[in-house]
C-alpha cells in the first residue's frame, strides 16, 4: 500500500440530524478523499446538515445498517484505497482515523477495527450486555477462525480491494461482524486499536435506545454468526 494511500469515509445515517455535522467536522481533511453519508431515509435535517458540513450524500435505497455500508463503499471515489466506516451519533473518535489507516497505509495489516473493550470508554457509552456480547461472539469467532476479536466496533478501515473480495452481503446491523468473520476466513492481516468511545453525542439510538432495537439487531447479529461461523463450517 503507497504512503499517499487515501481514505473514503462511510457513515451510514437514519435521523442523525444533532450530531452528523460534528461528525463529519471532525473528520481529519488531510487523510480522507471524501466523506460519504449513506442516508436510510431520514425524515430530519440529517442530509442538509451532512451536505453543510462538507460531506457527499447518497440516499439509500433499501433497509438496512448494511445495506447502507456496502452501498457507500460502492459509491466512493475510484482514487481510494482505503474505506474506513464509522457510526453518525458522535461516540466514535474520527479525528483519530489516522490510527486505523495508519496500519493500512504502512503495509502490514489490511483490516483494522477500533476496539472500545480495551480502550477508555466514558461513562454509560456501552452497557453491559454489549460489552458481554462482544466478548461471547469474540470466542466464537477465535474457535472456529483462529482470529480473536475484543469488539464488533462500527469504526474500521479496510484495504478497498480486500472489502471487495469478501463477497459482503449483510443487509441489516451483521454487517460488522460478517465482515470481521469474512477477513478471518480470508486470511486478511487484521488488528484491533484500542480506541476511546464515546456517548452518543445526541438522538436516541436505534439498537440500544429501545428493547425491541436491541433484541431485533442482537437477533440479527446472532444469525450471521450461525451462519457463517457455526458447526456447519470447518474449524480455522
């Protein structure tokens, strides 16, 4: 990967409108070539506060976390080599996306993922479960894959032709943790970053904000890890 390598950022939104300005702000101009909102039909100020604060937005057509993601990595500028995601509600640290791409840019990892788990995360920025959760499908995933995982953090960078080639196809919130499933089996170099997190900075969150969120994305979740890393696949 060359030094000039450059990064497209992805953040997929629906009703992000308190805090997608500050988001996209924070972003460090110098190591990304453009910032993508994958807008899921907001019905707040989401887009023209994302458009105001210099980012490009492309309105999604489909349900869906994942979908969002792969429809932004597929829409970023072809002069990128790297396509990094974070979440739109201000608790990922984007001025700090140099130490995800840092690795990428260096040549000797392919996919990096910020952990929250053993980073400094303020207080109430993950609640128990979430944390557990990480742990348990962690475990799984090291079983059969040989590859440990801390965290399913949003925030990730990947080389762009590596993404392309694990055959994505998650539409809904298992879009993190099959991508991390799909690098393992891969063989992709991988590392986690310790990373600080954040409260959301605004809006209610659509997984942890209700029982019915949380139990529909952790369903989900679970899912795509049975299917892709259960007894029916081969041990790593």
């Amino acid at each position: 990967m060359s030094e000039t390598a450059r990064t497209a950022v992805v953040i997929p939104t629906r009703d992000e409108a308190a805090t997608i300005g500050a988001v996209v702000g924070e972003i460090p101009r110098a190591l990304a070539v453009e910032i993508i909102v994958a807008d899921g039909g907001s019905r707040d100020a989401t887009v023209a506060a994302a458009r105001a604060a210099g980012a490009r937005v492309i309105a999604i057509d489909g349900p869906g976390y994942g979908w969002a993601c792969a429809a932004g990595a597929a829409a970023a500028d072809a002069r990128a080599d790297i396509i990094a995601f974070l979440d739109g509600d201000g608790a990922d640290r984007g001025d700090l996306l140099g130490r995800l791409v840092g690795p990428i840019v260096a040549g000797t990892h392919d996919f990096v993922l910020a952990s929250r788990t053993l980073g400094e995360r303020a207080a109430g920025a993950m609640l128990w479960h979430q944390v557990l959760a990480g742990r348990l499908i962690g475990a799984v995933i090291a079983a059969r894959t040989g590859q440990r995982y801390t965290d399913m953090c949003a925030f990730r960078a990947i080389r762009r032709d590596a993404l392309a080639a694990l055959g994505m196809c998650e539409s809904g919130y298992g879009w993190n943790v099959e991508m991390q499933i799909r690098a393992a089996r891969a063989g992709l170099r991988v590392v986690e970053v310790p990373m600080p997190y954040r409260r959301r900075a605004g809006g209610r969150s659509k997984v942890a904000g209700s029982l019915a969120g949380t139990l529909k994305a952790g369903a989900r979740i679970l899912s795509v890890v049975w299917r892709l890393a259960g007894p029916g696949w081969p041990l790593g």
